[in-house]
C-alpha cells in the first residue's frame, strides 16, 4: 500500500511516502514557513523524487489534532481534497500520538506536549506495552499544574517530548526525579512514523464529515457560543 503522510499541525511541517511500512521519502521543515504556501510543493517534490503519480497513492494520513487551528485546517483539507478526488482511503492519527510513538527508548509513562499559550497545554500520555502503543491518560486541553498532577499520581517515570523548552523548569520542580526529557528530532513531528501509525487503522467512512480534533473551541467557535450563550452546536466545526 502506497501512503501520503501529512503533518502540519504545528510550526514544524513534516510529509512522508511510505511503500507499506517503508519510508521511502520523507521532509521535514521547522523554519517558520507558510503551510498552506509550501505543503503542496512539497508533496509534488516528493513525489517526483521516487517517481510516484498520485493514481499510485493507496491512502492519505493526516495527523488530525491538537494542534495550531490554522495548521491542523490546512493538512486536514488538503488530505480530504486529496482523498474524495483521488478515490482512496483517508485516515486520521492523533499529533500527540504521533509524538510518543517515537519515544521508543521510554520503559515508562510518555507524555507528549503542545504549547497551547500562556499555562495551557495541549497533552496526552502513552506507553509500550508488548512493542504496541497503548493510552493510558486520554489527549486533553489542559493546564501545566492539573497535568504535573494527573503524571504525578501515575507513580511512573514519565518521559516528556514534544514542546517542553518553556515549561521545563516547572516541569522538573513538579515531578523531580520522576521526569525525563528526550533531545533532538525526536521532539519534533515525523510523518513517516504517522504514516506507519494509520497503516495500522481502518480509513474513515466519511470523508465529507472528516474535522480536525482540536480539543478546545476554535475562536469563531469561543465567538458564536458567546453571542447564544445556552445553546449548543455541536456540528459547528463541520459546518465552517
């Protein structure tokens, strides 16, 4: 199965080709760049590198969520664009998992992390068990002292990744000798492991309906819930 692997759900923007579970090309960007501007041209190059056509592509991976509103909206619509017009598979994989499947040296808890602004958060926490990633606290919007606590009464060590620079000194003053840090790249999104993450899942069934999973409410979400203060629109997204 051919895969197209796309990831801009934060600043660093990260697209893969896999052939099965071999990642056959791969870029990743962390200057500070215009998704929407670059995401395509990016593909094109790909592809072009291993002498792919987009008739050859089996199925579409977006990472789906937390993450920048504008970022996320971006891969999410070019991959459901790509998927109805293409005829193929769509699949949709968590930016936080994505994050903790690389953390395959952790013997303990994993906690990704996204800087939602201020104290907020954007996090989840994961483990290997049997060489499988499993969920052991569901992704959340959340602040930095409610999340300390949740990891702390996981009696675990707790391997942080992701964008952890800001709060690394209150981190460590939460959970001591219990947390660790990984380096590098491994802090950064990488489509191929998100590629190989949705060759694992089955595609969704409605692309039409296929939203990002932002955790939070957008801003014209915040904007229309003000001004219909007791009412409820659970399809908001989707409509936008």
């Amino acid at each position: 199965m051919k895969v197209l692997a796309l990831d801009t759900s934060n600043q660093p923007m990260s697209v893969a080709l896999l052939d099965d579970q071999q990642v056959v090309a791969q870029k990743t960007t962390t200057t500070q760049l215009n998704h929407s501007v670059q995401l395509m041209p990016t593909v094109v190059q790909l592809m072009a590198d291993v002498d792919w056509q987009p008739a050859m592509l089996d199925r579409i991976v977006v990472a789906q969520g937390p993450g920048s509103y504008t970022g996320l909206r971006i891969a999410v619509t070019t991959a459901k664009t790509l998927a109805a017009t293409l005829n193929i598979e769509l699949v949709g994989v968590s930016s936080l998992r994505v994050l903790a499947a690389g953390a395959t040296e952790s013997t303990g808890i994993i906690s990704p992390l996204f800087d939602a602004r201020n104290t907020q958060l954007y996090a989840g926490a994961y483990r290997f068990e049997n060489g499988e990633l499993v969920t052991v606290l569901p992704d959340q919007h959340t602040n930095l002292e409610a999340w300390t606590k949740a990891l702390a009464q996981l009696k675990e060590p707790v391997t942080l990744v992701g964008e952890t620079t800001r709060f690394h000194d209150d981190l460590v003053a939460a959970l001591k000798d219990q947390v660790s840090f990984v380096e590098g790249d491994l802090n950064l999104p990488n489509a191929g492991i998100l590629g190989q993450i949705g060759l694992k899942m089955a595609p969704i069934t409605d692309i039409d309906g296929f939203v990002p999973n932002y955790l939070r409410l957008s801003p014209a979400e915040a904007q229309w819930a003000a001004a219909h203060p007791g009412e409820t629109h659970t399809n908001y997204v989707e409509e936008v």
